[in-house]
C-alpha cells in the first residue's frame, strides 16, 4: 500500500524518480520504496506532510483523505518545479493564468504549462520564488499596470509584517496588496491598495490558499516618470471635481 501510493504521489506532482529523491533527500532509495524494497522513513513523511499537505495516514492505508485539512495559517506553495538537476525554477503566472491560478494551486500539470526560469543571482537562492503579472491600477504609483513582481513564497501568515507588499491567492482571485493585522481580530487580514481610490478590505485568513511576499518588480515602461506625473495630475483634478460637486450639492 505505502509504495504505491508514494509513487502515486511522484506522479502526481510530476516528479521523476531521481527528482523527487533529490527533493526528499533520500538517495537513489526512491525506486526502492517504489518497488516495497524500503520502507517510507518517518523523516521522509513528515517531508510528504510538510511540503504538499500528504496525509500520512492516507500513506498507510488508514484514511481516504489523501490531504490533510489545510490549517488556518498554512500558506505555503502547493507545487513547486524543478529541473532536471533538481533545482527550483521559477513560474511566471500572467495576467490570463492568474484567473485560473487558485483553483489549480495543486495541480502539478498545470504549472507544466506556465513559462519556468532560473535567475541566477544570490538573491534569488535557498528560497522559492514565484512571479505575478499586475493586472489593475490599486497598487499605483509603486506598482504600475501590467508590472510583474517578483515574490517569494510565507510559510505561515505569523511571519507577514504590517505595511509590506504580497501576493495574495484567495480561493477566487490573485490579489497584489499591503498587508496589515487587525488587533484583537487574529482570524482577519486587512488588505491595503496604495491607490487612495480604492478602500480596504478585510479577509479571513482560511481564506488565504499562499502568500508570496514581493522582493522586486519589472517594469517595461520606458517613460513611466512622465506617465506618473500626468495620471497623479489627473487624479487630483478628479478630486477637485468631485469636492466642487459636493459643494454644489451642499448649496442646493
């Protein structure tokens, strides 16, 4: 039971034997435990447990759960890709793919079909690191439309600090936002736009499905200064607009 079921997991994740051997940290013992020559160590299922939510009971036959209920501050990738080396790569998630990213935040084939790289810089290593496309103007003037962040990936929201930029994946939509903790609401995040037209919003942590936080940012618009300094110029005429309309309507 445990050796099918460990190679059903491999499979799963679309890992090939030497891989996913690397990944755990277990020599060539993989096609071994495959094959019911070695038994699946303790050390090996905490890893199963740890990195993907595997059920160790589910490992041995004594429960139909395959995963374990996430907990409430479990934020961690789902999946991660590796190269043929076992190195983590990183997975570019566009504006289109980001749609359909938190309902298929455990589907291993579905990252297959994502574009993968490595950056080869030191700080980029011994962590995993996910990139998101921009879509909206919430986050401007940090982050303009269209940008892409670079973030790397929160293993539990107690980690998270007041003020700082993250990726937020819902369980229906991708959210780029300042964090913040609520005082005496230990169940609840609130989620701040930079943009002032758009209000804060609150939102259940076991709401939360991963949380990247952003390290850096690409951005392609050559002349965004001057773009920046037109869009705030219109901004403020907006304001102007409607404090004049509210007058007037004070008046009337």
């Amino acid at each position: 039971m445990e050796a099918r079921r460990f190679k059903e997991i491999r499979e799963s994740l679309n890992y090939t034997q030497q891989s996913f051997a690397k990944l755990l940290n277990i020599g060539s013992t993989t096609a071994d435990i495959e094959r019911g020559r070695t038994k699946i160590s303790g050390v090996v299922v905490a890893l199963l447990m740890e990195k993907f939510g595997i059920n160790p009971l589910w490992i041995f036959g004594k429960s139909n759960e395959k995963f374990l209920k996430k907990a409430s501050n479990s934020v961690t990738p789902k999946v991660i890709v590796l190269d043929s080396e076992g190195a983590e790569k990183m997975v570019l998630v566009n504006q289109k793919a980001a749609a359909g990213y938190p309902h298929n935040v455990q589907d291993a084939d579905w990252y297959q079909s994502l574009p993968q790289f490595n950056i080869p810089l030191p700080q980029f290593r011994n962590a995993t690191y996910r990139g998101f496309q921009v879509e909206g103007d919430s986050m401007f003037p940090i982050i303009h439309p269209d940008d892409w962040v670079l973030a790397k990936s929160v293993s539990s929201v107690s980690e998270i600090s007041n003020n700082r930029i993250y990726v937020v994946v819902l369980k229906d939509s991708v959210l780029v936002k300042k964090l913040q903790k609520i005082p005496h609401k230990s169940d609840v995040l609130r989620l701040i736009s930079v943009n002032p037209e758009y209000a804060p919003i609150e939102v259940k942590i076991d709401e939360i499905q991963e949380l990247w936080q952003v390290k850096s940012k690409l951005t392609f618009g050559l002349d965004s200064s001057a773009e920046s300094s037109l869009l705030r110029q219109l901004q403020a005429s907006i304001e102007d607009l409607k404090e004049q309309m509210k007058q007037l309507n004070t008046k009337e």
